[in-house]
C-alpha cells in the first residue's frame, strides 16, 4: 500500500506539470515553465518507485486515467473548455478498462 503514496504523488505532479504547461504558454513564460518540467521530473520520479512494487500495467493505467479524469475536471472548471459527449463517453471507457485491470491483473 505504501507504494501507492508514491503512485498518488505521480498523479498530482502530472496534473500540476500539465496545468503550468498550459500557463507556460508554449514555454514562453519562464517560470510556468520551469515549474512544468520540475513537476513532470518529480512526477516521473513517483512513478519509477511507484513501479517498484506495483506492476506496471496497473501502475501507468491508474497513473493515466486519473490523470484523464482529473485534467478534463480542472480543463472544464478553472479553464471553461467545453467537454462534448464523446469525450465523456471515452473517458467512461477508459475508466471501466482501468477498472477491469485493477480487479483481473496478476498482482
């Protein structure tokens, strides 16, 4: 279980680096930017040890899927992005794959 803090740590440094990737403008703006690629290293960082103990296909499928599930959240509340049907049909998608590899994956 332990390994999971480092999992959830990942998840937050990638919404983070995502975030201030957006506000770096292209990498225009210097201090979003550095914050970006600090917070995707720390997020990387999380992840191999996350990985350590949590297999792989188990580790990067929650990784990305609650990473999904939480940019579409902040994109549609802090950024006002419009999320059409199909969006929130493919995100269901993604959440019930990650779901069924949680519940039948050899662990």
């Amino acid at each position: 279980m332990f390994y999971y803090l480092f999992l959830a740590l990942a998840i937050i440094g990638e919404l983070i680096g995502t975030n201030l990737l957006k506000m770096s403008m292209g990498f225009t703006k210097i201090l979003p930017t550095i914050g970006s690629l600090i917070s995707f290293a720390l997020c990387f960082y999380f992840l191999s040890i996350a990985m350590v103990k949590i297999p792989l296909n188990i580790a990067y499928a929650n990784w990305s899927a609650l990473g999904i599930l939480a940019t579409t959240a902040i994109a549609s509340l802090v950024y006002k992005e419009q999320i059409n049907v199909m969006s929130m049909i493919g995100i269901v998608f993604i959440i019930i794959g990650v779901v069924l590899l949680n519940l039948f994956s050899a662990k």
